[in-house]
C-alpha cells in the first residue's frame, strides 16, 4: 500500500475517532432505522464544507421504507481538475442491535 495513503490515515486518526464517536450516536439500528434522515444528513453537511455535491435520494419502495422511517441515502459527488480514474465508495449508515 501506499506509504503516503497510510501517513495520511495516521495523521488524521483523531479526526477519524471523532468522526466515529459522532456516527455511533446516531440511532441508526434496523429494524427501524429511526434517525437515517439526521445520519445522512450530518455526512451530507459534511461532505458539503469538503467541497462535494451532495444530494439524498429516499430509497421509496425499498425495504423497510416506511414514512416513519424513511430509507435516507447521501450522494455525493466531487469532480477533479483534470481526466483519469475515479474512485467510487459504497456504504451504509444503518446497523445491527447489538449482540
């Protein structure tokens, strides 16, 4: 791998904790998926002051899509200066309950 990918990941380790301390509060657990609005739109608002696009898209008719509990997804988009490859990330915000 990379030495400058791992220095970059380690110099951000603090970043990196809080950011998951801030995502585990979020009660995201599914069934229900009670806070996927707030979740996506905490990641949405960050990407955002990174310089991305972003939108959320409702996952309607999905499983578990309910009103109530409405299936949230960030997309979010950043275009680079110049042609090449890009990189994509696929990810999820809900969770298992625990044990």
């Amino acid at each position: 791998m990379d030495e400058r990918l791992l220095k970059a990941v380690e110099d951000r380790t603090d970043d990196l904790v809080a950011l998951t301390a801030d995502l585990i509060r979020f009660p995201t657990v599914n069934p229900p998926g009670e806070a996927y609005r707030p979740c996506a739109e905490f990641l949405g608002a960050r990407l955002k002051k990174l310089g991305f696009e972003t939108e959320f898209i409702r996952a309607e008719g999905a499983p578990g899509d309910s009103d109530r509990y409405p299936r949230v997804n960030v997309v979010a988009r950043f275009d680079g200066r110049s042609p090449g490859p890009c990189v994509h990330f696929n990810s999820h915000i809900d969770v298992v309950e625990a044990g």
